[in-house]
C-alpha cells in the first residue's frame, strides 16, 4: 500500500477567500471516489490549528500499488481536477510512503 499525502496553502485576500477555495478543492478531490482504480481512500481536511507554519488542507489517500499511484497523476479525473483548481492553491507539499 502507498500513502499519498498532499498539503496547500490557499489563495483568497481573506478567510472567507481561503474558506470557500479549501471547500471547492474538497468538493473536486472528494468527486474522485471510484473513478480512479486502485484509489482506495480518499479523505481531505482543512486545518484547526491556526498556526503560522501550517497548511490549510491536506489530501490523504491511499492506493494499492505504486504503479496505481503513478497512475492517478495522470488519469483524466485526477487532471481535470488539478485543471479546476487552477491558481487557488499558493504552496503544495507532499508525501508519498509505503507500508
């Protein structure tokens, strides 16, 4: 199994901006439940903390194999999705590790 774990930071002049651009990025990325094989998890969560150093959504998934996560990067959905985005997000990080 791999992990595959994605944090941004949002866009927007206010909270309100950063709120509703996490809330879309969630809608899109939750959309791709089944329609990705080996996708076997999915789950996106917006930050509590509220401290200067943290993001303010992560991605966590998780798939099968490292040749479905390779896969996903360039599967239709996944790329309509990052599409869709656009410039909503202003830093990315990420994570992938197996079990």
């Amino acid at each position: 199994m791999i992990k595959h774990i994605v944090m941004w930071n949002m866009a927007g002049d206010t909270d309100e901006d950063r709120r509703k651009a996490a809330e879309f990025l969630r809608s899109r990325f939750e959309a791709l439940r089944g329609q990705v094989p080996g996708l076997l998890h999915l789950e996106v969560g917006f930050d509590h903390s509220r401290v200067d150093y943290a993001c303010d959504v992560v991605l966590y998934t998780e798939f099968e194999s490292q040749a479905a996560l390779d896969a996903y990067t360039t599967h239709p959905a996944h790329l309509r999705v990052k599409g869709e985005l656009g410039q909503s997000r202003i830093a990315r990080h990420q994570v992938d590790y197996a079990l």
